[in-house]
C-alpha cells in the first residue's frame, strides 16, 4: 500500500502537467498567430508513474475564457529575440482519472491561488516548450483504502518540458517529467516529501480562427 500513495504523489506530479517552463536554448522565438486563442487538451492518456504504480487521466485541458490567459500576446510581444516565449494559461482540469489499485480512486484539482499557469515555447532543433505549474498548484485526493492529499510543487513554480512539434494542430509531448510533491493524510499515507514522473501530450488549437495553427518559428 505504500506503493500505492507513492503513486499518488506521481499523480499529482502529473497534473503539474500541468503545463511546464519551456527549454533553455537562447535561439529567438516567435508564437503564432499573434493575438490569437488557443486551447491545450489532451490526446490520449496522461500518465502517472511512481515506483510500480500508475495512474491514468483521460481527459484534460486548459481553454480560453475571458481575459488574457491562453491567448498570444500582440506583436512584438509574441516575439523574444533571445529565448521562449510565455502566456499565463487557465488551470487545466482532469477528469477521468484512475489508479492501478484496485479499490482506490483518485481526483485531480488544479489552482491558481499561489500564482499564474504559463505554457511556454521555444524555438530550436527541435523546438520545445512546455507547462509551468505555481506552488501547490495540484492538489490530488485518494480515496478507497487509503484517503490522502497530495500536493504538486509544493516549494514553488516547476517546470513540466516537453517537445513542440508544428503541425495540425500542433502538439506539445511531455514524457517522464519529474515534479514533487508533499503527501499528508493518515494511516497508509507515506506522508512527507515525494516525487513522481508525468507522461501527456497536448494538442494545442486555435480557438480564435480554428482553420489557423498554433506555430513555433523564429
């Protein structure tokens, strides 16, 4: 059973899929289209992994509502001549989301409160990008056999990095991300400091003009 809320901490480590910082190349980069959009939903399966446990969302996403969040900023401030370029983004939700132990469920809820979300992209060969996650803003609950709390990135903003891939629509993989997280609750809970890896890839679409991509160039 220990196996099991260790897992859990992957989980939570997973909704810092929450989206993450994007890589570290100084090439310029430039999001478009400017002023558009966007939203990121998931294709597949989001995977949480932690020592033998895993544990699965089928639906996530992150969309436009009001303000500026998922939208590209105006030129030139869709342009960083030296390094990514980053946009404050919804929290994401999950749904669906299942363990591999029999007779335990789980939920996964997302926040804002500590800080922003951002997605990120950097221009490059290949291009990359990814989601950044506040502090605490995960927050995973178990149920069943065991009933704890996991929170993600509970000593501040991580960052969740995948690859960008331009295309129709284009896409942001993330594979094996590390992200901590602190468990607390009672008896089969491993309480304390843990970690977890996250495995996702996003779809990213244009919601202003759905016939136009979201792209990554220089």
């Amino acid at each position: 059973m220990s196996k099991l809320l260790v897992s859990a901490t992957g989980l939570a480590a997973a909704a810092a899929l929450t989206f993450a910082g994007a890589g570290t190349q100084a090439a310029s980069t430039t999001l478009l289209p400017a002023g558009h959009s966007f939203a990121a939903k998931l294709t597949g399966k989001a995977t949480f992994v932690a020592g033998s446990t895993t544990m699965t969302c089928t639906v996530s996403a992150s969309v436009a509502t009001t303000g500026a969040n998922n939208k590209i900023p105006a030129a030139p401030a869709n342009h960083n001549d030296a390094g990514p370029v980053a946009v404050t983004v919804n929290p994401p939700t999950f749904s669906g989301c299942s363990t591999s132990i029999a007779g335990v469920s789980v939920t996964v809820t997302a926040n804002a409160t500590n800080g922003a979300w951002s997605l990120s992209a950097q221009n490059g060969a290949p291009a990359t990008g990814g989601f950044t996650i506040p502090k605490g803003g995960v927050v995973m609950k178990t149920s069943g056999f065991a009933s704890c709390t996991i929170t993600a990135s509970p000593s501040g903003p991580t960052a969740v990095n995948g690859s960008w891939t331009n295309g129709a629509p284009s896409t942001l993989a993330i594979s094996g991300a590390p992200v901590a997280a602190t468990v607390t609750g009672g008896f089969l809970c491993p309480t304390g400091n843990q970690s977890g890896t996250f495995s996702a890839t996003y779809q990213i679409t244009d919601t202003t003009d759905p016939a136009q991509q979201i792209t990554v160039t220089g």
